[in-house]
C-alpha cells in the first residue's frame, strides 16, 4: 500500500510526497497559482511570457550558467501554462535533490527576469501564437475551448499577439510578483526519495517564501454553437465540445467510465464507428477534462472536406447515444483499461508527481492509485447506465477548421 | 532484485529476447520486423505502413473487430509502427495478461488480408496521408529525405503516396508479407515481470508453421550530395528548414560520440543552436539529431522561424555546423554525456521502454548490451571522440530544403 505523505508548511505551500519503490529516479511537479485564467485582461499572454524566462537566469546564475548547471545534472525540465496554473517540472536521478532543488526553486523565488530576456521570450511566445495556423490540428482544439469555456476559463494559455506586442518586462515583473506565491502553491514529488530530508531540504529553501494571491474570477460564458474558421489544408478538422462534471463530484470516475466506452480503446465506439467500420479518418478521439469547479467533455477527428459532413453526423451520434446504455462487455473493457492506466502510471515518477500535485487541487488530498483503482471499482454497469441516460451528450460547441463550412447537426 | 537477460533462436530462425524483473508491475510484448520502407520497390511504395495496419485486420481465427476487442480485454496499451526499416508491433500489459497478448500477436502476424478490409483501410490510409499533409515540418522532412537519398530506396515516403496507395492491390500486399515477415526477419522482445520459459513455449508453438524465407536487405550505399530547394506554398505561415548530411550508421561504435555530438550542437535546451537561434527569439525551434539507419546513417538538422528572418537563421545554422570542431569543450560535452545518460536511465524504468531499446538493439546489431554498459560508453566519450567522428563525419555535404509561405521573397 502506497503512502503519501502531506506537509503543510506555514506559509501555505502544500509539499505531497509519494516514496515510489524500485525506480532510480524523482521528480517533482510544482503548481503556482499563476495560470492563465488569472492575467490581467489587457495581457494575456504573461503567463507563457513569465514561464520562459524564469529559464532565463536565476539566483547568482545568469541564463547560460543556470542552463548548464541543470544541464551538468542531466535534469530534464519544463514549464507549461493551464488556465489555472503555472507548473514547473522537472525529473532528477533521487540522489540529486540536494543539488538539483536550489537551482531549480531559484527559478521561483530569485528568478532575474532581466530586461534583455524579455524581448527575445516574447517574440517565441508571438511566434508560437503564428505558427498554430501551421498546426490545425492543435489550433481547433484551442478554439473549440475558448468558444464553449468563454471567459477567462476558455483564454488559450497562449496568451494575444497584441496584448504581448503591448507587454513590457514590467508588466511580467509585476505578475510574477503577485502570482509566484505560496499559499495556493503545490508541490508534488514522486520517487527515490527520502520523505523527512525532503521535507526539510524544501523547508530551508521556501519556508520564507510568503504571499498570497486571490483566485476570484468573474466568468462570462462562451458563445457556443457553431463556428467554422476557414483555412486552406488538406483535412477538415472538427472539434466538439459537452459540459461534463468536475473532479470533485461523486459521479466524476462514472463519466469517466462512459468517455472510456467511446474512447478508451481501439473497440471503443468512436473508433470503431467511425475509423473501422466507415473508414472516415485516422484520427479520432474523445476526452474528459475534469477540474476542480466544471468538466468538459472534448472530441476530435479529422478528415478530408468530402467526408466532414458524414463524419461529424456519426461522431455527434455516437456521443449522444451513449445515452441509450453501455453494455455488460463494453463496460468490462472500460474498467480494466482504465486499472491497468493506473498500474502503467505507477512506473513513471513524472506521471504520479503530476497526478498528486493535480489532485491535491482539484480534490484536496493527494490519492493513491490504490484509491483510484477502487474509486474504478466503485461504479457498476447499473451505475454507469443510470449516469449516462441522465446526462446525455447532446448540443455540443462545434468548431470547424478547413476549406468549407459544415452543417452543424445542432442547427 | 536484478534484471536477468535471456536469449533463444527457435529452429525456424526467429530470436527471443528478453529482460526479466521479477520485481517490474507490468510485462511488455513487441515483435521486430526488419521490414520498412527502404524494402519496397517504387510500385508498391507504402506497403509496409499500410501492411501494417491490416496487421489489425485479423486472421482465420479473429476478425478486425475480435482484434480490438481482445487488446481492449486485457487492457493493453498496445500498437505498431513503422519506419524506413523497421515495422514494431507492441502490447504492454499487466502481467497476467502476457499469454493473451503474445497469442494476439502471433496469431495477428499471419494476417488473412480480406479484400474488404483491405479497401476500406485504404480510405484510413489516405486519410492519415492528407493528416501528415497539413503538418509543413512532415512536408519538408519527406521532400528531403527524397532528395538526400536520391534513387536510393531509402527516399521512400513511409506513408507512401495518394497515388501509390490508391493503386496498391492485394496480392503486392501479400507477396510482400510472405517475403518479408518470416521468422528470421524478426525478433521478439520482452521485458518485466515475465516467466521466460513458458514465453518461448508459447511463441514456438504458436509460429511452428512459419517458413524461413532467407530474405535479405539491399546494403548498397547511398550517395550524398548537397542540395538546395525551396518549396513555396500560399497556405503555410512560418519558415521551416529541414536538411540532412552523412553520419555514422547505427552499427557504428562512433554512433555514441553522434548522439552527444548532436546534444552539443543541437539539443532543444542548452545547446549550440539554442544559444544562437532560440535564445536570443531568432527560431522557435533549431536543432540536430543523429538518425542512425542500418549500415548508414545521417545527421539532420531543422528550423523554424518567421519567413523573414529564414535566411539569417539558416546562416547561423551553416556557421554552427561548420564551426563544430574548433570551439568543443569538456564542459558541453560533459553535459551532453549527462542528459543523454538521464534520458537512457529514464527510458529504462519501465518495462515498455527496455522491450523497445532491447529489440532494436537486436534487430540492427544482434547483440545485447546491459543499460549499465550503454552507459558507461557513453560516459566515456570525450572531446577528442567527438574530434575523431567530425573528422570522418565533417558534417557535409548538406543537403537542404525548405518550405515558406509563397509571398515571401
């Protein structure tokens, strides 16, 4: 039986600990409360902007001497920006926390944010915007998201191409300022580590850290239904997305179990409706995005502009008649693709640094896999039935991207 | 506990290997076929890809149907995928579920090849095609590998062509199958917690009426020639670069001495190239690899930036390149030798990852080599190895492409 070990530290910062047996290595997943959903509505884009140049000199190490001291360890790292955090990882061989944590932590509490780094990681932040026209595939899931979430949940963490050509290093300065804080910060570690040494070591290097920042947002929702942007490539890619139920509800692992009837394998509905036995497309697929406060359900395919119409009749159908029941060998497969997930996540320390780090937000408390085997376990065929007949997936936000614009099946 | 390696030929040539951790949660399954692309002759162009989607299709016992039904039962993650030279199929499972998945992929590699399925998935693969088609990095890479290689069939799309697969019969499908899918053209690969033994039972009873067929691979080397070309199109919006020079192939010892020459030179982070082109905003992505092939091998390197700032970059890439030997230091290539070292490590903590290196390792050097000793070669590189492979290798002829938005001058 796995145990997580929860330390509080006075200042807010919540540090999960998961001693994992048999691996070499340790990494950890730290959550700052600087996501996108936060940045102030004339800058959108800080976040990405802030999250490249705390790689860019920290502490007493300018960019180049900070990079090659991780470099010396080997660390693998990475920032990424979601609507609601900022994340920080990073994987180490468990021998190397003592050295690898001061360079790396530097990155939060001392990063330079110099203003000759500011120039060069804005403009990669305006060209990584400029070149999604290059990634169709990408890009219909970012605008399915904005037109179904609307504001600020459904912000691509992106950020604007004119709100960063308005940006100034102040204005990143001061959000790192009010966003790098840590009551609100989680930081997730999973591995070869030894939890009282850890627990001590990141104590010492944050315990003064001190702060707060609000997570107040006012929402204004999406405008939804249909919309087709119009792009010359090769597919038409179709984005369709279904309110669902966050993390926290009871029901959430049910829906789950019936996203993973459609999608969970190759004999999922999705593929084998309209992959195997039509031939419509390579790609499709559905997911559940389950946070704290609201849930989406999201799928994709694409396909050439002779099809699209037929493909996004059969896919929308597909979704909806979940509704009409799940049956006993469907709901088998469902349950032990998704146990034998969680064994296979148990080999990854990044994945299960990850997964606590995210729970403890979304749910409050780390949980084991263990738990999430017997949260599987929980939901019954019966169960499952009942869920999916009260909540079909009907009146999806469709988002095409292609030559020609489609019927949307909701009009 | 420690991993134990084994080995056995059954007597119709077919090696199989393993790593056993009595220890590991998980088992992983994979079958390597020294098949690809580079195999094919120009008519049949796609076959092997496209071969190995019907590999999905079933057999007499299954149909395709019973195929994804039966993976999804045991609950692998589970797949197959197809290079130049090698075709993989792979399934990772808990460990009770090894004997069904190694029945799976035995019975699953004598496919039926029903002409119904045959056409229909021809329709996926034309799909998949136009789904690579809207991606510019994959357009460039194939227009140049196809130059590179020049009539070496190593300049075959993987994927194949619109043309070349619509025009694909059956029975090509199936006298390249029978050629090239017999047991001494593979391997298998396992790894985890696995009862070795009772793996080659089942294996040897489950291929005891496979034919050897001898068949062997055209070695004729490749001629590498500069080149230079540019493909305009009105519906991409960046810049990208893509170009290809001679290296050490993947047999070579010197192939230890590529991989970190490449992370020196041209690792996503704290490379050559990052300092000079991403640092500083110029690119958003520069870098280098080492691709080894069987019996060659190439560097290749890419870009991509604003169309405007296209040819500065691409200068700044011909100046690293070209500078490579006069500025090394121990310092880079230490940190080279460490996360090349980290990535192996990490690479090999799950069962999944030890199946995948093990049977590549066979199939292009049939040896096998412990993680600790990869390591320790790659530990032991240094400037001068680096030094003695850029001397051979000097990193030309280049042969370059690139694909830009049809406005830009």
């Amino acid at each position: 039986m796995t145990d997580i070990h929860t330390h509080t530290y006075d200042n807010g910062l919540t540090l999960l600990i998961e001693p994992m047996a048999g691996v070499g290595s340790l990494a950890m997943s730290l959550l700052l409360p600087a996501g996108a959903m936060y940045e102030p509505a004339d800058r959108l884009g800080v976040g990405e902007v802030l999250g490249e140049m705390i790689f860019r000199g920290a502490g007493e190490l300018d960019a180049k001497a900070h990079c090659d001291a991780l470099d010396r360890l080997g660390l693998h790292r990475s920032s990424e920006i979601t609507s609601t955090h900022l994340r920080l990882g990073a994987t180490m061989l468990g021998d190397q926390l003592d050295e690898a944590m001061p360079l790396l932590l530097d990155m939060i509490r001392r990063p330079m944010l110099a203003d000759d780094t500011f120039g060069p990681s804005r403009t990669l932040a305006v060209q990584a915007i400029e070149s999604l026209d290059d990634e169709p595939q990408r890009r219909v899931m970012i605008e399915l998201k904005r037109r179904h979430l609307g504001e600020p949940r459904g912000r691509s963490v992106m950020g604007e191409i004119e709100h960063l050509e308005a940006m100034t290093a102040d204005d990143v300065r001061d959000y790192y300022a009010k966003r790098f804080v840590p009551r609100g910060a989680i930081l997730g570690i999973a591995g070869k580590v030894d939890v009282d040494h850890a627990i001590e070591r990141i104590g010492e290097l944050l315990g003064d850290w001190s702060g707060d920042a609000p997570t107040a947002i006012v929402e204004q929702p999406g405008p939804r239904g249909y919309e087709h942007r119009d792009q010359d490539t090769q597919q038409v890619h179709i984005g369709l997305a279904y309110d669902a139920l966050p993390e926290p509800h009871a029901d959430s692992m049910t829906q789950r179990l019936g996203i993973a009837v459609l999608s969970g394998g190759m004999s999922g509905r999705l593929f084998t409706q309209v992959r195997e036995e039509r031939g419509l497309c390579y790609s499709v697929y559905a997911t559940y995005a389950a946070a704290r406060d609201h849930g989406t359900v999201y799928a994709y395919a694409g396909t050439t502009a002779q099809r699209a119409a037929e493909t996004l009749e059969v896919m929308s159908d597909v979704l909806t008649k979940l509704g009409d029941g799940v049956e006993a060998d469907e709901f088998e497969r469902a349950v032990v693709g998704l146990k034998a997930r969680l064994v296979m996540q148990g080999e990854s320390t990044a994945a299960r640094a990850s997964a606590i780090a995210g729970d403890q937000f979304a749910v409050d408390a780390p949980r084991t896999l263990e738990q999430r085997a017997a949260d599987v376990e929980a939901v019954t065929l019966d169960k499952l039935n009942d869920f999916v007949a009260a909540h079909r997936l009907t009146d999806p936000t469709t988002l095409t991207i292609g030559p020609t614009a489609l019927t949307s099946p909701a009009s | 506990m420690a991993v134990e390696f084994k080995h056995v030929t059954l007597d119709h040539g077919l090696d199989i290997i393993a790593e056993v951790n009595p220890d590991a949660h998980t088992s992983a399954v994979g079958f390597f076929v020294k098949a690809g692309s580079r195999d094919e002759t120009g008519d049949v162009m796609g076959v092997s890809h496209f071969l190995e989607h019907m590999m999905f299709k079933g057999t007499e016992r299954r149909t395709a149907a019973d195929v994804n039904r039966e993976f999804d039962e045991i609950g692998a993650n589970y797949n197959a995928s197809t290079s130049q030279e090698v075709t993989n199929y792979y399934a990772h499972v808990l460990p009770e579920y090894m004997e069904r998945a190694i029945d799976l992929w035995t019975d699953l590699l004598r496919p039926t090849l029903r002409d119904d399925d045959f056409n229909m998935e021809k329709n996926v693969i034309l799909e998949e095609i136009g789904m690579y088609a809207d991606r510019p990095f994959w357009v460039a890479y194939e227009d140049a590998m196809e130059r590179y290689f020049g009539s070496h069939p190593l300049n075959y799309r993987v994927l194949g062509t619109n043309e070349s697969i619509a025009a694909l019969k059956r029975d090509q499908m199936m006298a390249y199958f029978e050629q090239r899918y017999s047991p001494d053209n593979m391997v298998a690969s396992l790894s985890g917690n696995i009862d070795f033994d009772k793996c080659v039972a089942q294996i040897a009873e489950a291929t005891k009426a496979w034919k050897p067929s001898r068949v062997t691979r055209d070695y004729t080397a490749p001629k590498a020639e500069a080149g230079d070309a540019t493909i305009t199109r009105d519906n991409v919006k960046m810049h990208y670069m893509v170009g290809l020079c001679p290296g050490p192939s993947t047999q070579d010892d010197s192939r230890y001495a590529a991989a970190v020459l490449a992370h020196v030179l041209g690792d996503s982070e704290g490379s050559r190239l990052y300092w000079k082109l991403i640092d500083p905003g110029l690119a958003d992505e520069a870098e280098l690899s080492h691709y080894g092939f069987d019996k060659t091998g190439t560097f290749m390197f890419y870009a991509s930036c604003d169309a405007a700032k296209g040819e500065q970059v691409e200068s700044i890439m011909h100046e690293v390149l070209d500078n490579a030997a006069d500025e090394l230091e121990a310092g880079e290539v230490e940190r080279a030798v460490s996360k090349i070292a980290m990535d192996m490590m990490l690479r090999s903590e799950k069962p999944a990852g030890r199946m995948m290196a093990l049977g590549g390792q066979w199939l292009y050097m049939g040896e096998y080599q412990p993680l600790e000793t990869e390591l320790q070669r790659v530990r032991a590189i240094t400037v001068d190895d680096l030094r003695a492979l850029l001397a051979a290798y000097p990193l030309k002829p280049r042969s370059v492409v690139r694909l830009t938005p049809g406005d830009a001058t």
